[in-house]
C-alpha cells in the first residue's frame, strides 16, 4: 500500500480531482472569502455586544398609519394591538375608496383615534399627511398590516431620551410564520437581519434603514426634511416606493443617530405565494439601489458609523461578489459532473448553515429548510438583485393592487382562517 508522501497525497486520497492537486488554484477564492466572512464576524460580534436601551423615558406619540386597500380583518386586528398600548393618538390615512375599512375605523369609537381619508397617490403621499396631522413629540409609523407584541410603545420611546437619537428602529418578525413555507423563508431571512446586523449598527447609532413596517422618529427630525420625503425624484422619475430608507437617511443627513430597539417587537404580515415573495423582493432591492446610491451620490456615506458603509457597500456588490465567487468555483475549480455541483453545493449550504446560527438557535426545526433557504439567498443574490439594479428606476409597489384587498399573498384568507396571536381560532367583532 502506498504511503502518502504529504498534505496533498491525503487530499488526493480521498478527492482524486486533478483541480485540488494544486492548492494554490484556489488562493482567488480564498481571498475572498476571508474578506467576506471577516466583515461578517466583524459585524456579528459587534451584535453580540448590543444592548438595548432601558429608562423611564415618556413622551407623547402620534402612530401614523397609511392604508391602502388593506383586509379589514387584519386592520381590525392590528388596530386593537396599537390601541391597547396607550398612544396620545392614533391617525388612520385610508384611501378614499376604502370604504369597508373607514366604516370600520369610524365604529370604533376611541376618542383617540382619527380617520382620515385621502386619495393616495403612493404611501408617502399618506404618510405627508398623517405626519402633518400629529401632535406628538414622537412619531411612530406602522403598516396597516403590521400588530405590535405588548410593551412595543414604551420601547421605542426609550432611546430617544437621548436628544441626538431622530429615529428608532423596531425588531421585526412575520406573522404566523408557519402558515406559508414562504414565510418560514422570509422569517429565516429577516432573523437574521435583525439578531446579527441591525444591532450593530444600532450599537454604532447608525441604522441604514429603519424599517417602515414600525418605525418611530422624533417629530422635530422630520417635519424639516417631509417634503424632500414626499417629492423625490430619481433620474426623472418620481419615486412611490422606498419610503422607509429615504426618510431614515434624510434624518440621519441631518445630523441625527438611528438607534435600534430589540424590545420594541412588531409582527407583519408576509406573502404566502412564491410569486408574492419574488415581487416583494424585487420592490425592496429596487428600493435599496436608488436608496444607498443617492447616499452616496450626495455624500451621506461619509457620515455614517464604519459599520454602516460596510453594510451598504456589501448590499450594493452582493450580486457581483456572489457571481464571482459561483463563477469561479463552479467553472474554474470544481470537477465536471455531479461531484462538482455536489461539492459547490455542500460549500454553499455550510456557508449559509453557519451564517443561520442566530436563527436556528431559536428554530432548529428550520434546518431542514437549510437547501431551499441557500437556493433562496442565492436567487435574492443574483437574479433579483441583478433584475432590480437594470430596473431600478421602474417605480411600483408591485404587490398592492387598486382592484383586490390586501397585499399578493398577504389577505386574511392566507392566513388559513381567522386566527389571533395565539394561534386559536376567534369571533371577530362584527360591529
């Protein structure tokens, strides 16, 4: 039996590929990802040191909610969770025509709550004139699809004891993830997004984006800076879209921090349809590029936490390092045939595996999902993202439509049948 003469004879022993023979072939690779995985330690670590902030501070606040076309089942839902935590007040903007809806809102009865209906010409419309209407020191915008987990309102009004702090973002889950494979995806995605970035770049005071789906700013940050909000305009073309990272950087533009609040838990609803997903995906990645390259163009990356410009310039070359790395792996460095694709696969789910930590911590059933959330990653990564940057001009909600009720794939009916929080089946109030 012959006896291995070194390190490569061992490989070779039980890899006898002729593209590992020579190690040094993958040193381009091996670059690269040393550069990728130490900005993700980097930034992993920095997360493990966030904590979220915690004082006696109360204020009053103003929850803003722009509704277009919305279930009146979910908004009915998602208005008891908003009342129940004591705003000053509570400013509803449906559409004219959401007629349902107003008459619901209007049966209410809750001397804090005030209607306003408004032809929408896009959210950021409503959102002008809602925002306009409040009276409170804090203002705390939310979907109408979107219910707030008990204590979210004495949360977020913690960090803005701090006067340099103008906006605060919430931690954000979906809705009964378990009814829609799609959105165990999208539940996967988006834990990660906010156990192991946000929270370093809130630690830093520099979140690149405070999610519209609940957000809370300082009134005074924002009414200054509403109406470039309301108007901009991306080569041309006016954007209807996007509203959440453009108001977070006109704020921090203007001098101001974006914290991150872990205790300020908010619930939205997700699509259950493929289809549902990919557009939504395709609206948020448009929504990025033209959101982080205006950053840039004007000069706002210069200001932010180191953290923060690491995290936009990764979003912004995900497509073109994760088409190199696939490219060169696959058609440089893998062995033609089923070993190869096997070995390419293998490489990308333990990547993803070891990314997933923070989320499968809390959900370890999830990790027999690990093969269709890495083809997921991979599809987000390169076609969507690439699809979204040659169209990002192309303005559009994609999932809310003038003619259905409620979102692509987002209606009480894709929730299976009337269910709370808690999962039990309920009477809902039929005043």
């Amino acid at each position: 039996m012959p006896v291995a003469s070194g390190p490569l004879d061992v490989v070779n022993a039980f890899v006898p590929w002729e593209s590992v023979q020579d190690l040094r072939a993958w040193m381009p690779l091996g670059v690269a990802g040393v550069i990728v995985w130490s900005l993700w330690v980097y930034r992993w670590v920095l997360s493990r040191a966030y904590r979220p902030v915690s004082n006696t501070f109360v204020t009053t606040t103003s929850v803003v909610v722009p509704s277009f076309r919305e279930d009146v089942e979910i908004l009915r839902r998602c208005l008891a969770t908003w009342l129940a935590q004591g705003p000053s007040e509570l400013i509803v903007v449906p559409d004219v025509d959401d007629v349902e809806c107003i008459e619901m809102l209007r049966r209410v009865g809750d001397p804090r709550l005030r209607v306003l209906p408004f032809e929408h010409r896009g959210k950021r419309s409503a959102l002008g004139v809602g925002i306009r209407a409040a009276r409170g020191e804090v203002l705390v915008l939310t979907d109408s699809d979107t219910a707030w987990e008990p204590g979210l309102l004495a949360a977020v009004q913690m960090p803005f004891q701090d006067p340099q702090v103008g906006a605060v973002a919430t931690q954000q889950k979906v809705y009964r993830r378990w009814s829609s494979i799609w959105r165990v995806v999208a539940d996967w995605i988006i834990d990660l997004r906010y156990y192991d970035y946000v929270p370093a770049m809130g630690r830093a005071g520099g979140v690149i984006c405070v999610s519209g789906r609940t957000a809370a700013y300082r009134r005074s940050a924002v009414l200054p800076v509403l109406r470039h909000l309301e108007h901009e305009f991306f080569f041309g073309r006016r954007c209807v879209a996007g509203d959440d990272g453009r108001l977070t950087w006109l704020v921090l533009a203007s001098g101001y921090q974006t914290a991150f609040q872990s205790t300020a838990q908010a619930m939205s609803m997700f699509p259950a349809t493929f289809n549902a997903f990919v557009k939504q995906r395709v609206r948020w990645s448009r929504n990025s590029y033209r959101c982080y390259l205006t950053a840039l163009w004007n000069g706002w990356l210069r200001d932010v936490p180191f953290v923060s410009k690491i995290t936009v310039l990764q979003i912004l070359l995900t497509p073109v390092t994760m088409g190199m790395a696939l490219t060169y792996l696959v058609l440089s460095r893998m062995a033609p045939g089923w070993k190869g694709v096997l070995l390419a696969l293998c490489w990308l789910m333990a990547g993803r595996l070891v990314r997933s930590v923070s989320h499968l911590r809390r959900h370890p059933a999830d990790v027999f999902l690990l093969p269709l959330v890495t083809l997921v990653v991979i599809l987000i990564s390169l076609p969507i993202k690439l699809y979204a940057f040659v169209t990002m001009n192309k303005q559009g909600w994609l999932t809310r439509h003038a003619d259905q009720t409620g979102g692509d794939g987002q209606d009480n009916a894709s929730l299976g049948e009337n269910i709370d929080l808690s999962g039990q089946r309920v009477v809902l109030d039929a005043r």
